[in-house]
C-alpha cells in the first residue's frame, strides 16, 4: 500500500492544475433568483469573509494581475460566498484608501477590474 508521501506530489499537481484552469474561467453569478442552478448536486459550504479578508484578497488581486485562490474556489462552486451588505459598503467605502495605502494605484486597479465598484 502507498504511503501518504507517495500522493503528496500527484495530489499538489492535480491541484495546482485545477486551481490554473479554473482561475480563467468566466465569473459565474448567480441568476435572477440568486441561485447556482449548475451547483444543484453540489451543495457547496457558505464562507463568511469580514471587510479585512476581502480587502487583502482584492489587494492581492490587483498587485498579481490574477484572480485569488478565494475566488477561484467560489467561482468553481467548491465554496459559496456570503456577505452582508454592510461588510460589502465597509469595502466599497474604503477602497480607495486601502489601495493608496498599500501601494496599489486605485485608479489603474478600477480599469484593470479588481474594485467591482468604483467611484
């Protein structure tokens, strides 16, 4: 029988190319009734990320040019994000401050996609 160092490497492999071929996948939403028709055998575990997780994963986002390993999990329908809507305002509220403080132009991150909302 094959120890567990024996699937460490195939494992890590299997999932480094999941996780590379799922992260240029398109962002799926939801539909009109807020629901992930595709996910319907797959009841995927609800995470709950606070304004801090989101902003270090957008930050992230905008400094790699490439979507986190958070979102890519959410978007393959192995995790369902939830988040209040004052944690959403919380984000969208300080955005600009957080890039600016982090060395992350909020300007050049709101074209390239990394900010959803704006100003």
């Amino acid at each position: 029988m094959a120890g567990a160092d024996d699937l460490t490497l195939p494992l890590r492999a299997a999932l480094f190319d999941m996780h590379t071929r799922n992260s240029r996948e398109p962002i799926r939403l939801p539909s009109l009734n807020g629901a992930f028709p595709e996910d319907f055998l797959l009841q995927p575990p609800p995470v709950v990320p606070d304004a801090n997780r989101l902003r270090n994963d957008i930050l992230y986002a905008c400094r790699h040019g490439r979507r986190t390993v958070l979102v890519t999990a959410a978007n393959a329908g192995l995790l369902r994000l939830f988040c209040a809507q004052h944690v959403v305002d919380e984000v969208v509220g300080h955005s600009a401050e957080w890039a600016e403080g982090s060395g992350v132009s909020y300007a050049s991150s709101c074209d390239d996609g990394c900010w959803s909302t704006c100003r």
